[in-house]
C-alpha cells in the first residue's frame, strides 16, 4: 500500500493559506454579529439586486423630502409669526387712532400721527422680514428687501395726494394709488413680479407660498396706517375736526384689515398643518423602507454566532498544529 504525503513547505503553505482564510472568514462573522447584516450582499440577494435598489431609490428620494419639508416648515413659521407681528402693530394702532379720533385737539394730533408714523416703519420693517437669508414677501426675488422704507412709502403717497383738500378726497386718492399698478407697485414694491415656485414636499403633493408684499390685505393696512401717518402735516391745511375724521376712519379700518390678516394667517396654518401631516407620512414610510432593507439583508445572529465559535476553534486547532510542528526534530523522529 503506497502512502502520499506533501513535503515540509508545501504543508506549511496550506497551513498559511488556511490561516489566512480562517481569519477572513472570522472578520467577516464579526462584522455581520456587530451589524446585523449580512456582508456579502451579492450572495444573500443571488445576484438580484432590482428590489434592494429600488428601496435605496425611494429612501434617497424620501431622505430629500425630509429636507424640503423641514426648510418649508421653518419658512412657514415664519411667515407666521412675521403675520402676527403685522397684525398686532395694525390692531394697537387702530385702538389708538379710534380713541383719538375723537379727542383730536392741540397737540394730540401731532401725537397721534406720530405713533402712526412709527407704526407704518415697523409695518414696512415686518414685510422686509427674511428667514434663513431669504426674503419671505418678496415672490422670486429672495435676495433683496421686496420694499423701499416707509419714508419713500410716504413721499409717494403725499405726491399722490396733490389737491386732494378734504377726508374723503384724501383717503380716496389714497385709496386709487394704493391700488394702481403704476403707484404703490411701481413705487414702493421692489419684489419679484410672480410667487416663489411650488415646493414638493412628496410624491404626490406640492406647496406654494404665494404671499408677497403687494397682497391686498398688506396694502388696506399701510393705506390707513400711512393715512394717520400724514394726516397731520401741514401740506394738507387740515383743521382738526378733519385729522379727527381721518383718524377714526383709518382706525375703524385698520380693524376690518386686521379681520383679512387673521383669513392669511388662517391659510399659512393650513400649510404648516399640511407640511407637518406630510412630514409625519414621509417619516413613517421611510422607516418602513428602512425595515425592509434590514429584512432582506439581515443574519440569523444565532447562526452566525454559532460559526464564529466554530471558525475560532479551528484557528486554534492550526496554531496548536503548527506549534507541535515546530517542535519536531531528528532526534524525536527516531
């Protein structure tokens, strides 16, 4: 009977290339214990790669979506409290100018367009607001302040106001400035001429904040409040029954346009309603996704475990092996 056997460097390579394969094996069980996936994607999937990509697809496009929705949800806040404020300064405003429309004497007059004139800087100050270095009432021109300040506003307006002599001739040249495109658009208004584009905030639904400073419920409430703010100056030689007059108009209508800012905030709370309903869905179905993935990749973490053990036995068997084979000599041989 013939034995066959390998010579000393020959067994001393497979031992090395056992070694070298035990070791992979064992990192790669590691691994796979440590993230609960398997490290071989091809293997686990047989080379069928269609439904893991298209789950990756939709988390990177779910992934973009939870962006936009967070940059649309601070935008809309925003906009938000940018409208509260507006409203607040038009309401103490009003308050003011009804209670001195009916005391309008003396200096009380001065100091009553004073505070108006005060009110319409804030007012112009709020529409100028930006978020994240973008205006928010400007439509597509998000780079530059959407007005001019309040004292152009005033100017322009008192330009307009040229002959008007009486309360009712004023407020209705005001009133016709505010509303011709070629007055407080051409010179007050310096956005852009079209609302910023939708947002998609996912597959199947899209916002749009169509809110500029040219809105008409902006413009009722600067009308009365630049309307107090000049109806003391001496240009206009009212007596002070007629700045009462105007001071109580203006007041009563600042109240109804504080009525039309409540219905703009009223639709931005529908849109952050719809941001954070979407956001919420958007959240849901990426964890869903990300479910799925981990089932198509995941271990049996028993059975990997149960491989380790076994692959770390062997390692040890081979350096046992190679340890009695480095011992071996002539004189034990014999």
């Amino acid at each position: 009977m013939s034995l066959t056997s390998i010579g000393d460097l020959a067994q001393s390579f497979v031992l090395r290339h056992r070694n070298a394969e035990l070791k992979q094996e064992m990192t790669r069980l590691t691994q796979e214990l440590s993230t609960g996936q398997v490290a071989d994607v091809r293997q686990a999937l047989k080379g069928n790669y269609s439904y893991l990509t298209e789950v990756e697809r939709n988390l990177e496009v779910l992934s973009g979506y939870k962006v936009v929705t967070a940059e649309a949800s601070i935008f809309a806040t925003s906009i938000q409290t940018t409208l509260g404020r507006f409203q607040d300064v038009g309401e103490k405003l009003a308050n003011s100018l009804i209670v001195s429309g009916g005391s309008a004497v003396g200096a009380t007059s001065g100091d009553t367009s004073a505070e108006a004139r005060t009110a319409v800087d804030i007012l112009v100050g709020v529409l100028n607001t930006r978020s994240a270095g973008r205006s928010i009432f400007g439509g597509t021109a998000t780079d530059r302040s959407p007005t001019e300040s309040s004292d152009v506003l005033l100017s322009e307006l008192k330009t307009a106001l040229t002959g008007a002599t009486s309360p009712n001739d004023i407020i209705a040249a005001a009133d016709a400035w505010f509303d011709d495109p070629a007055g407080y658009d051409a010179a007050f208004y310096r956005g852009g001429a079209s609302s910023l584009s939708a947002l998609r905030i996912s597959d199947t639904e899209e916002i749009s904040f169509d809110i500029r400073a040219t809105d008409p419920n902006f413009k009722k409430m600067l009308l009365f409040a630049s309307l107090a703010a000049i109806a003391d100056d001496p240009a206009f030689a009212l007596d002070e029954q007629q700045k009462a007059e105007i001071f109580t108009q203006a007041g009563t209508s600042l109240l109804g346009a504080r009525d039309s800012i409540t219905s703009l905030r009223a639709r931005v709370g529908f849109f952050e309603a719809q941001i954070d309903g979407t956001a919420t869905r958007n959240a849901t179905e990426m964890t869903a996704m990300e479910y799925e993935k981990s089932a198509l990749l995941q271990i049996d973490p028993y059975e990997a475990a149960t491989k380790l053990e076994d692959v770390q036995f062997q390692l040890q068997s081979i350096y046992a092996v190679t340890v009695r084979m480095s011992q071996l000599s002539l004189a034990n041989f014999l």
